[in-house]
C-alpha cells in the first residue's frame, strides 16, 4: 500500500501540458514498476469501437517503450463484450474471456494473469489499462485494482489534457487565418495603387520617348527594357490579385510547361539574383508540362527562391549559387531547389512549413514556406519538403501522377 501511496503522490505532481505520449510513457512505467508486473499498456478505442490501438506498452524486464499493435472485435469478440468493465482475470489462460488469444498471444509472451481496466474521458470510455503478470497466475487484490483505477483517472485527465490543447491550436490556427486574409486584402489595396500609377509612369514615358530625338539603335533598347519592365509589374499586379483570392480559389486547372514557368519567375527575381552575382543552375526537361495552376505554382517557385536568397544575402556567402532540377518518375513529378547558403537551422527544420515559424530573425514572417506548402498540397495533391545538404538547404516539391504530362 505504500508504494501505491508513494507512486500516487509521485504521478499528481506530473506536468498534463506536456505531449501525451510523453505522459502516457511515465504513467505505464510507473505503474509497472509499483504493481510489479511485467507489461502495462494503454489502449484507445477506434471512432467506431471495433479495435483497439497500442498507445504505448511498457516492458519492465527490457526497460522498453513501444507503440504498435490492435486488436479487432472480429478476432476477439468475447473479449471486447467486457472491455468497458473491470476484467480482474486471474488464470488469463482457462478464463472465458481471454482464451480467444491464447495460442497467438498468451502463450509465447508467457502472460498468465490480466488486470483490465476502462479510462473514461467525457464520460465515455475511451480505451484501457491492461496490467499482464508474466510467468505465474496471480489474484488482483482489492488496493491493487484501486491503484490501477487512479492511474486510468491520470490518464482521462491527460488525454482531456491534450484534446483541450489541439481544441485551442485549431482555434488560434483558424484566427490567424482570418487574420492573414484580412491582411493580405488590405495590402494587395494598398500595393497596388503605387502599382497602378507606376505603370502609367511607364505609358508617358513611353510616349515622350517617341517624340523625342533618339537614334533607332537606342530606341530599340529603351523598347526591350520598358517591355520587360512592363511585363514584370503586370506579373507583380496579378500576384497581388491571386493573394487575394488565396483563401476563396476560383480557377480552373490548364497544362503548362514547368521550365517556360520557372524561367519567367526567374525573370521576376532578376535584380535580386544579380545583385548579389548569384550563379543560377537549372536543369529541367524542356518538354516537362503539369496540369495545375500556373500562377499558383509560379508563387510558390518565387517563395523557394526568394527564400534562397535571402539566406545568401543574410549569409554573406561567397561565390552564391542556386540549383533547380525537375524531373518526372513513375510516381511523382519532382523540383528541386537547393542551395550553397549553410542550410536551415536545426532547430526549426522540423517545424519551418509552420505559419509564424522564420530563420531569418525579424525580416521573416513565416509565412513564404507554409503559404507554399498550403498551395502545393490544396491545388496541386503535392508536397513539399525541406532538407539540409553538405552545402545548404534543399527544398523539393513532389506532385502526384495525376498531375504530369510529359512528352516525349
């Protein structure tokens, strides 16, 4: 009884807040260990009651956590008729109740007797405990069955725990979506009305170039560039447009060709790229072409980048480079962009397609790579992924089949 004392005092001072299976972890262990049985596991129900899932079993002899493993009403159905019970099952292997896996089960894990008890969260059963004696029967006393209904009420207060947290993640989540809607509506507003006149400036000065004296030779030239000029803000103009739709898509899906796509967002980004004398390396097929969203493709291409980019500037990095590969295989179509700048911090690699998540201190939104991300997987069925190379970072985009066209 004491021990059972000292191990409830010991499991009230856990953290709740902190990630389930982390708790669920200490608790199966703990529990092991003061009732002194070789196996404790916890279970959770499936939606619809017909199996149970493995969250975590401990293994006292080997010190060992894992979390793999169901069971099925089809193939134990005796069993599942008293699983919402207490199932104090001292002989596990004559018992009515558990013989259903006596041959698969019992026998080659050498488990003689089980403790079987409901965790309830909301008032509903959730899943169990199940406490397994190895080697020899054993008869569950009263304060032992006591001791294991503490530890499912630990778990219901976990597992309340974590759902209440996801409850207030999707919450925060779904504001700042609204959030960024409203934002990205108002500066679309407000850049393009710079936009717009700075586009009529480029009308005049067109006009007051013919009516000057200037040789056909340098004429030709002012033509060339204005034309560019003119092509990159009417990009620029109909990127703010998309922005603004970004949360309510109405568009239909065309083929189009992934190089003649990335060399026009390349053209884009031409004065960053040559401002800091950055080598640009492509490789894609000619004649590789993907049903999608042009634009919308386009957007997340001139995030990658930009991206690259500015952890070159940032970096200071000698002798700059930027890598972009595409490719088609049997199973999905693949771009690749990498690049010589050190790689993504560590510490936010796993997390940096996260909205709000930056490496780039307080020059970042974090925004650029889960807006991309979100395109690829909402237009596109796709992915993307980030990495670290012995040079710097990769980021690779991944569409399904359904997505690509190729021609020969």
């Amino acid at each position: 009884m004491k021990k059972q004392n000292d191990s409830r005092a010991t499991l009230s001072k856990m953290d709740f807040n902190k990630p389930l299976l982390e708790v669920l972890k200490q608790l199966s262990k703990n529990s092991s260990i003061t009732l002194n049985v070789g196996r404790a596991s916890i279970w959770r129900y499936s939606d619809n009651k017909e199996e149970l899932h493995c969250l975590d079993l401990y293994e006292q002899k080997v010190n060992i956590h894992t979390q793999k493993g169901f069971l099925s009403v089809e193939s134990c159905p005796e069993y599942f008729r008293e699983m919402d019970r207490i199932l104090s099952i001292d002989n596990a292997r004559t018992d009515n109740r558990t013989h259903e896996f006596l041959e698969d089960y019992l026998k080659p894990l050498n488990i003689h007797s089980m403790l079987n008890l409901p965790i309830l969260v909301n008032n509903e059963v959730y899943g169990v405990i199940c406490f397994e004696q190895l080697n020899k029967p054993r008869i569950w006393r009263e304060d032992e069955i006591g001791y294991g209904t503490s530890i499912t009420d630990l778990i219901a207060l976990s597992v309340e725990s974590s759902q209440r947290k996801s409850a207030m993640d999707q919450l925060i989540s779904q504001s700042r979506h609204v959030v960024m809607g409203e934002m990205i509506t108002t500066l679309t507003h407000q850049w393009k009305q710079p936009l717009t006149a700075m586009m009529l400036g480029i009308g005049t000065l067109k006009s007051k170039f013919k009516s000057m004296s200037i040789s056909d030779k340098d004429m030709q030239y002012i033509e060339i560039h204005v034309a560019k000029i003119e092509r990159i803000m009417s990009e620029q103009n109909q990127l703010l447009t998309d922005f603004r739709g970004f949360f309510h898509p109405d568009k239909q899906k065309h083929l189009f060709n992934i190089k003649t796509n990335i060399s026009s967002t390349l053209d884009m980004l031409e004065g960053s790229i040559k401002a800091q004398s950055i080598q640009i390396l492509m490789d894609i097929p000619n004649k590789l072409e993907i049903m999608g969203y042009e634009r919308d493709f386009r957007h997340v291409i001139i995030n990658l980048v930009q991206n690259a980019i500015d952890q070159i500037t940032t970096k200071e990095i000698k002798n700059p480079m930027i890598k972009i590969n595409a490719k088609a295989t049997e199973k999905c179509i693949e771009v690749a962009i990498s690049d010589n700048a050190g790689g993504i911090n560590p510490s936010i690699l796993s997390t940096v397609f996260k909205p709000y998540v930056s490496d780039k201190s307080l020059n970042g939104t974090g925004l650029g790579l889960y807006i991309s991300k979100k395109i690829i997987q909402d237009q596109f069925g796709g992915d993307i992924f980030a990495s670290n190379t012995k040079e710097g970072a990769q980021l690779l985009v991944k569409c399904p089949p359904r997505s690509i066209k190729s021609k020969k």
